[in-house]
C-alpha cells in the first residue's frame, strides 16, 4: 500500500502519494491540494494494479502533436479526397489547439468546449471531420494502452449533419437540359440516366463501353486534388456495370467515332481529365436556364434525378443501389427514403383491397363484428 505525505510550497501545503508500480518501482505524484485528493488518487491506483489496467502516468504525458504523424501515416488505406481532408482538419483545427496537449490530461469538458466553440463557426461537416481526427488519435492511444479511456469519445453536444434536398430533374427537363448545354448532350443524358459520379464520367474509357449490349463498365474513378488528378477505385470500391437506355445510342455512336480504346470518352476541351463541373460553369448555367429548373440545381443532382427517375419507372431498391454503386439497399433507402414515400399508399390500399375482398366493406363495433343485444331490465 502506498503512502500520503505532506510538504510545503509556496503556494501552501501541499500532499505527496508514493506507491509502487506493478513492476515493484516506486514512484509518486505530488501536487495535490487535500489529503482527501491524494487518497482518492492512491485507491484509483491500487484498485488499477489489482485489476491489471494500471497505466504509468509517464505514459500520458505524450502529446497530441507528437502521436498525430504516425497516426496520420496509418491512414494510407483512405481514397485521395478523404486523406486530404483529413490532413486539412489536423492542420487548420486540431493542431493550432491540441498540438502541445498531452494525452494523459485532455479531459471529456475540454474536448466537448472545442466543440462547442468551433461549432458555432464552421459547419457541422467540419466540426464532425475535426473531432473524428482528434478521436482517432486518442483512441490509438487507448489502444496501446496509453491512456485508460477516450476522452474524446461519447461527445453529447456532438452537431448533426444537415441533409441537403436533392433536386430531381423530370424526363422532360433532363431533355431541355441536354438540348441547352452546348454540347454536353450525351453527358447529360448519361449522367442522368445511369447515375455515374462525375468522377466516374470523367475516368470513363472508350474500352468499358459496350454499345451492343448498351453497357458501361465502372471500374475507375477521378478525382481533382489539391492540383492534381487522381485515379483511383470507385467510391465503395465495388466495381460495377450500368446500362444506359436505347435513345441515347446515336449520341454514344457519334462520340465514340475515331476514338481508340484507351481513349476518355469524355475528355476535357484541351485533352486531359475532365474536372468537376461547377454550377456557374457556361454550359450548365445555359442547360439549367433551358431546362427551367431551380436555381439550387448542382451537377451532383443529375446523380439524383437518375434515381428518381429509376424509381419511377419502378425500379426495386436493390435495382437502384446496383446503378448507383451504393455499398447496400439500406443506403440507398437511407439517401433516398423520400422517393418510396406513395409506396406507403400503395401498401395500405393493397392491404385494403385484400380486406375487402375478404370481409366486406362493414367493420362491427365489437371485436366479434356481432351487434350485442340489450340486457333485460
């Protein structure tokens, strides 16, 4: 069992706690205000020792600044855009504030304060990313054994993300849309009609399409990055081939004319990768003005309006989480629960009929159906 032991500062009296680690090595900590704090301290220890959690305070005194490199090194399994946010969200919010903060003393209340003050100025993508970051690293650390628990984990006042509304284009705009948007007509039509990423457009091969069967193959995806284009997997990794409808033959023949295999079939105006289309861009603002749609209307809503569409043409879910490469039919339902909303109608007026046709129209007021006669006075 250890000891308390008193000594004086210039601060006033002070306690001591000696004890021996379970490696029989005696050490202490010192600083403690009141005996009562010392001992709460010392039985803290004893009872880690005798259920084998102790941690040598030694361990904690590692800094987030020193951990995040190697915790930042063991993310290299990440696709190109999350890396770089990632090290976006350690470089801009967690380093200016954690970076000399060691571990062994980073308690719930702080981390749950940062929150809340970078809540009230960035958005809740944002807020999310940062912490994610900063819990990452403090859950190596737990890990390894470094710190007991995670004090940044199990945040209350943790902000939601906020669901975008998704714009869905009819086929009659699609069309408009593909007629306004000087000469991006086939990809309109394609983007909207099979629910390719614009990454995926982009990285599009001459060689992964098949016009007999009208079918492309997805197996690569491009993404821009801090000045570089990236090719990489599709966003779930998984992948797939979609098939585009038959209206859009003349225009896939047309593009494909005199181009060999490796050829992009979308290619940028100077050669090269295509990079992202942005909603103030010429032809997408001259194809949303043709198409009289919202003015909120991104490129990312073709990817919707494909499901809408598939949707309405009535397409399963699974069908749908299939086109769009989605990781399963619950994320399909998750992103896009809003277009399966008249199949609760549909289910209760099928229920209803069914019924009918079984028991009539006439429903008792007993549970038996029966009208009860009058008791006898």
């Amino acid at each position: 069992m250890g000891t308390i032991e008193p000594y004086e500062t210039a601060g006033g009296r002070r306690y001591r706690v000696r004890y021996r680690t379970p490696g029989r090595r005696q050490t202490d900590k010192r600083g403690f205000r009141t005996k009562r704090d010392a001992q709460v301290y010392l039985n803290s220890v004893e009872v880690s020792k005798a259920e084998g959690t102790y941690i040598a305070p030694s361990r904690g005194r590692a800094t987030i600044g020193e951990l995040s490199a190697g915790w930042e090194a063991r993310q290299s399994h990440l696709k190109v855009t999350t890396a770089a946010g990632i090290e976006q969200a350690l470089r801009i919010h967690v380093l200016p504030v954690w970076e000399n903060a060691r571990i062994g003393e980073i308690r719930p209340t702080q981390v749950a304060d940062w929150v809340a003050s970078l809540s009230a100025v960035r958005s809740p993508s944002v807020v999310l990313r940062a912490h994610g970051v900063l819990l990452g690293i403090l859950e190596d650390a737990r890990r390894d054994g470094v710190i007991r628990a995670n004090p940044a984990a199990n945040l209350d006042n943790l902000p939601r993300r906020r669901k975008t509304e998704h714009v869905y284009m009819t086929h009659e705009q699609v069309m408009k849309f593909a007629e306004g948007s000087n000469g991006r007509d086939l990809l309109v039509y394609i983007a909207c009609y099979t629910g390719l990423r614009w990454g995926e457009l982009a990285g599009l091969r001459v060689s992964r399409v098949d016009p007999v069967r009208r079918r492309l193959r997805i197996v690569e995806n491009v993404v821009y990055v801090q000045g570089k284009h990236h090719v990489q997997t599709p966003k779930t990794h998984e992948l797939r081939e979609v098939e585009y409808p038959a209206f859009i033959d003349p225009l896939m023949s047309e593009q494909l004319q005199g181009k060999a295999p490796d050829d992009l079939v979308f290619p940028a105006p100077m050669g090269g990768y295509l990079r992202h289309a942005r909603s103030g861009e010429r032809w997408f603002k001259r194809g949303k003005e043709a198409a009289g749609v919202p003015a909120s209307i991104t490129p990312h809503d073709f990817r919707h309006t494909a499901a809408s569409l598939a949707v309405q043409s009535g397409a399963s879910v699974k069908a749908v989480q299939r086109m769009l490469g989605h990781k399963s039919a619950a994320m399909t339902l998750d992103v896009y629960a809003d277009l399966w909303d008249e199949d609760l109608t549909t289910v209760a007026t099928a229920m209803n009929r069914a019924r009918e046709k079984k028991c009539g129209q006439n429903v008792g007021k007993s549970g038996s159906g029966k009208k009860k006669k009058p008791r006898d006075p």
